[in-house]
C-alpha cells in the first residue's frame, strides 16, 4: 500500500519531541508498505529514514512563535504540502493534525487522487484554543468550525489520542467512523536507557539526592512554572528538579530561577528522545503538569507513556483521563496544586522507598497493558486496511 503521510511536525528520535508518527510510519515500511511523510521544516529537503520516505517542505514553526506567526506557518505549510501530496501517488491518505490545517492537503490530495483519506485528531480544534481563550477572532473560527466539519465529514475513519477526543469528535461528526488510539509507550528505548540508569544519574544529581523529571513542551498549558515553584519549596529536602524541553515560557522560567536563586532545578533545554530516555529512566518519579483547566483533560501526553515504558512513578498536578488511571492503579499521584502542600506530599512519597517501588512497577504494568506501541500499531494499522477496503 503506498500511503502518504502528513504531519507537519515531525520528529525522529534523533530530534526533540513526540515521535509517533515515526514510529508508526516505520513499522508501514517494515511491513512492506510505501510510505512517505510529507513534514515542515527550516528548508526543503527529500531523504530516507528508517525505511520510508520523508519530504520536507520549507516551513518553519517552534513552540516560542507568536499567534499570528504560527497561523502564518500552518497556511504556510497547508499551501506547500497540498502541491507536494497531490504530486505523490498513494494508496491512502492520513493527515495527523495538530494544526486543524494539515487537514487541507489531506482532503485535497485524497479527492484528486480518488484515494481514501483518515484524520488523525491529536488535539480538538478550535474546541481548545477557543476554550483556553488563545484563539478569539470569530471569523477565525467560523473558518475552523467549517474545517473540522469537512475534515470529519471527508475521512473514511478518524483516529482520535484520548476517549474524550473521540467524544468530541462525535459530538461534530455523529455519523464518523472514529477509533482510539492513543500516544503509545516505547519500552524497548526505556529499557535500553535503563541498563546504565545508575551510571547515568551520576551526572546529574550526588548519591544523596532524589531527582524529579519534566520531559515536554515548555508551552504555557504546560504550567512548568509551577515545577519553578515547587522547586523552592523542596531546597531544603535534597531533591533535584530537571526540566526538559523548550517553549515559549523558557525565558520566563529562566528569570524565575534566577529570581528565587534555585540551586535545585535544571533546564537541559530541548535534548533527542534517546537522550530523555536517559534521563527518565534515571529518575525516581517523572511530572506531567498542565493548566487547571477542563479543556486539557483529554490530553494524551507523551510524558506520561514515556515514564511507563521507564517504569517510574508519576506525579500529577492535574487530574484528567490519564490521572486518574495512573492513581486508580497505584502508578502515581495526584498532588495538590498549592505549592507548599504538593512540596510537602513529595517528601513523603520519596521518604516511603517501598511505596516508590510498587508505583514504578504498577507504572510500567500500566504501559504494557494500555499503551505497548506495538500493539497500538497493530489497531492503527487495521484502521488504515479498512480505510482503504472500504
């Protein structure tokens, strides 16, 4: 089956970021299907990577551009991958989104080509911005609202990352053909990580120290001024903070530290997957934190599988679908949001090394039961022979 797949920000392992699609679009190519991945980036560029074709066109995006900056890149690339997919013959046609706008050359391409079309739905939008107050133009989203509709409408199946985007996708499209799939966990690169955890660790925190993990966006929803925060709180109790990734709140969370002189938290910046596996597995609990607010809930964070597949414990400061599940079984906690409680919750759960123990077990029990990628891959993989039989 020749597939075209578009994404507009594409990672391999060798980058910063989530690397689904990577990961999926090699397992099609190492069974015999002819995939090409059609991504943005700061030029044009054709190369293979593990076995499948990638072509990037020149459209350049980062986590720190302003509103109207990335609107111009989501255009950008909309225009540029629409010529590049209807030039490739295929098979199929799968669009990842988020933005909305990888939509455009998915439905296009796949009309000229007469091909089937699946919309991969990691975020609801505008349902999000709009909620969280980031998107407000009314032209805007009348524009949006009328995408999504084509987009739900056009795809013979749509794959959503969470049970509540699927919900939301049938709340627009009560007639699509929806499945759930969602971000998968990556144990053979966890694993591997693992082997040296001890070794590694040493470069970063002494014998006697705790080390917590941020690994994610530096994003606004992300709240990672909350771990600055929480930091403070945990100076006098040996416990280390290292938080990885870049964002447009980098240079806020900089100052912050050099405000309250933390000598306890570390920004690694934006580091490779194989280098986050390092730094997770070395870790004794991993953080997902996001905003207080409803419409992040549904999120299927990569943090939270990649701490599973590292089988370490997790810690929330927020609730949602994947919180809950943790707690319910024993992978995790949900702390408080107040700083000086959650500080407090911390010492305690680190100073109980059996409790720690059994958390890191049930996490990557966890991950193997739910959220093993390769057996994700085989329901993606399903979904894309039905899409195309019909």
């Amino acid at each position: 089956m020749r597939i075209t797949y578009i994404h507009q920000h594409f990672k391999s392992p060798t980058e910063a970021g989530g690397t689904r699609s990577w990961e999926f679009a090699r397992r099609l190519a190492d069974d015999g299907h002819d995939v090409t991945m059609i991504c943005g980036g700061r030029g044009k560029a054709k190369y293979t990577e593990a076995g499948f074709t990638v072509v990037q066109v020149a459209s350049e995006y980062n986590n720190a551009m302003s509103v109207s900056a990335r609107v111009r890149s989501f255009l950008s690339f909309g225009a540029r991958a629409t010529a590049r997919a209807v030039a490739t013959p295929a098979d199929l046609v799968l669009a990842t989104s988020t933005p909305l706008t990888v939509a455009i050359p998915g439905i296009i391409a796949s009309t000229v080509r007469r091909k089937a079309f699946v919309f991969e739905v990691r975020d609801l939008w505008p349902d999000v911005p709009v909620e969280l107050g980031v998107l407000r133009s009314g032209t805007v989203i009348r524009l949006a609202r009328a995408l999504e509709k084509v987009a739900y409408t056009r795809a013979s199946r749509i794959i959503a990352l969470s049970p509540s985007m699927a919900d939301g996708v049938r709340a627009r499209a009560p007639h699509s053909c929806v499945v759930t799939i969602p971000n998968g966990s990556d144990f053979a690169l966890f694993d591997k990580a693992s082997e040296d955890r001890d070794e590694f660790r040493k470069s970063t925190a002494t014998s006697e120290q705790r080390m917590l993990v941020y690994a994610g966006s530096l994003g606004a929803t992300y709240d990672v001024g909350w771990l600055v925060d929480l930091a403070a709180e945990l100076q006098a109790s040996d416990t280390i903070i290292v938080i990885i990734g870049e964002g447009a709140m980098s240079p806020r969370l900089r100052q912050r530290i050099d405000e309250l002189r933390l000598d306890n938290i570390v920004l690694t910046g934006a580091i490779p997957k194989s280098d986050v596996a390092d730094y997770v597995a070395s870790a004794d609990a991993v953080f997902s934190t996001l905003q207080d607010h409803p419409a992040l809930l549904g999120n299927s964070l990569n943090k939270v599988f990649d701490a599973m597949a590292a089988r370490r414990p997790i810690l929330f400061n927020h609730e949602g679908w994947l919180a809950e599940l943790a707690s319910e079984r024993g992978a995790g906690w949900i702390l408080n949001r107040d700083v000086r409680v959650a500080g407090r919750q911390i010492v305690d759960i680190l100073n109980d090394g059996e409790a720690l123990a059994r958390a890191g077990d049930a996490s990557g029990t966890t991950g193997q039961e739910f959220f093993d990628r390769d057996t994700l891959y085989e329901h993606f993989h399903a979904t894309l022979t039905a899409a195309v039989g019909g």
